[in-house]
C-alpha cells in the first residue's frame, strides 16, 4: 500500500486498482494522453471551441493531423496539400503587392477547405491564419506526434521536402538524405541525430509563425509548473523561466534547416556553439525578462536588427 507514486511515464500503472478508502495519488492521469500528444490535444482544443463556439484558429497556428495508417491519409495529405499549393499560389502572383492583402486572400481562399472528416460538425473553427503567421512565406512545421525534446521536429518550406520527412520518420531502413543540411549553422553535428532519432506513423503539421516575438532577434518559449489535483484545482508556480534559441532568427531559404534558430529546446541548443553566450543556459527568469529594455522584445522585422544580442549579453 502505498500513499504517492512518482512514475517518469504512464505506462504500467492500473488506474482502477486505486484504494478509495485511503487516499493514493500518481502523479500522472488515466487518459493523459488526450492532451499530451500533440495530435490528441489538437483534436480537444478543437472540441472545445466548437462546443464554445470560438474558432481555435484564433488561437493555434491552422492544424492538420496525418495518420499514415489511416484510411483517410490520402484525403487528409490531400487537404493539407491545396491550402500550400493555395498559399504558393497567392504569394507567386503579382497582385497584391502588400502581404496584408495576401493574407486576406489567402484565408478567403481557405474558407472554402473543409478540414475536418470527424464526427463533430466544424461550424465555428473556419480554417484561417493570423497576421503574425504570415511574413510573405509559406512555412509550415512538421511535429511527429508523442515525442518530446525536439525530436522528429521539422520545419519546411516545399512538399517535396514534407514528403521526404514523412517517408523517413514512418518507414524503416528509409533513405536518411533528406536531413543532409538539417545540422548546418551553428549546431553541431550531435544535432543530427536528435532529429533523425524517432520513428512515427502520425503527425502534426501546422503554420510556422513566421513573424514571432523576439528577444534580441532570437525565438524563446516560455516554461512554467502547474499542479493539478485530483479535485481539478489547479495551480501555477509563480517563477518559471524563459527558454531562448542561440541564433538570430531568419525565414529566408538558407536558415530553414537551422534548428538553433528554430527550435528553443534545451536537448537541441545545447549543441549549438553559441550556447549560453547571452544567457547563463539560454535561460532567463521572470524577473530578468522583465527588466529588459522594450527594444528588446518585439515582433520579428523584415531585415535583421542592427543590435541584435545587446540586450541579452552577459556582463
């Protein structure tokens, strides 16, 4: 008999031979998996927009979900498919000139995609993109669904590309050439490996938010502690910390395989060679966020910042 239990993972645990005369508690959930995977939480968040009648594209970049071994994967490639080919289409025409009206075009266009084949009616969660994942490009990010520290994550600019990383994560013994520029920049070749290491049969492919917040020109993410009880309360931990990348952030051709511009995963910065050159770990509290000077945090511009890193330096 026991009164808590630390698991690293789900796996093994029996729910439903929990003693209800006295309290025991893991520190996991039966069916946690509903929103710890990447394409289970999508499929609830759209849910539940639908049952508040919000769309959750306001929310979350536009969303599709590939199961390689579903019987609708034809269909749901083939979605995914018209709305790149409808971005391609409306950034390579010569009208109109301004990306804002691009974008309204395009998410006119998409009006017309249905994207979902579930059961639930999608009336309320119209496919659309939001300006600040719109810059001119047509950048998407490819996430291999139950993984963590980065692996498998991808981002693309061309079909033949998401073709090659699909081919790859989901069929053994698969040709690995598709990742020959995916360590360049200044990631070492250890980077490599973390990106080709998993093997998956679902995805979730969504819009890169081509024009994200900065912290002197460089992506962060932010990490923080919630405690959820077994009556549903929940609680934040008032310091958590922020998460940078080690390189100045860049959508143009060259920089797409740059995970150390694109991925703020510590597992994959660590083997960047500017790691912890502007911040102890790449790593920032609350507190040294906050005092940062405001030209510091902003929304990614076209042409790179003159002062990029004179922010973040470390004494």
């Amino acid at each position: 008999m026991f009164h808590f239990k630390w698991m690293p993972v789900l796996k093994g645990q029996r729910f439903e031979q929990l003693s209800y005369g006295q309290k025991q508690a893991v520190n996991h959930f039966e069916f946690q998996h509903e929103i710890t995977t990447k394409d289970l939480l999508f499929k609830n968040l759209l849910a539940y927009a639908e049952l508040n009648k919000i769309n959750v594209f306001d929310h979350v970049p536009l969303t599709f979900i590939l199961n390689v071994d579903s019987p609708t994967y034809g269909s749901d490639f083939s979605k995914f498919a018209k709305s790149y080919e409808l971005i391609q289409g409306v950034i390579d025409s010569k009208e109109p000139v301004d990306p804002k009206q691009h974008l309204a075009l395009i998410n006119n266009k998409l009006q017309q995609i249905r994207l979902s084949r579930e059961r639930l009616a999608v009336t309320h969660c119209k496919p659309k993109i939001v300006d600040t994942h719109f810059a001119g490009k047509n950048i998407w990010i490819l996430k291999p669904t139950g993984f963590n520290r980065g692996r498998g994550v991808a981002v693309f600019n061309s079909m033949e590309k998401l073709k090659g990383l699909i081919k790859y994560y989901s069929e053994e013994n698969s040709d690995s050439s598709i990742f020959t520029n995916i360590s360049k920049g200044d990631a070492s070749e250890e980077v490599q490996s973390i990106i080709m290491s998993v093997k998956s049969r679902t995805f979730v492919i969504q819009k890169y938010i081509e024009r994200p917040l900065l912290i002197s020109d460089r992506k962060f993410d932010i990490r923080v502690w919630v405690l959820v009880t077994h009556e549903m309360r929940v609680y934040f931990f008032r310091e958590g910390y922020i998460r940078t990348s080690s390189a100045a952030y860049s959508i143009d051709p060259e920089a797409i395989d740059k995970v150390d511009i694109h991925l703020t995963n510590n597992a994959v910065q660590k083997f960047s060679r500017l790691y912890g050159a502007f911040e102890d770990g790449n790593q920032l509290s609350f507190s040294a966020f906050q005092v940062l000077p405001a030209k510091c945090v902003e929304l990614s511009r076209r042409k790179p910042c003159r002062e990029a890193y004179c922010c973040a330096k470390k004494s």
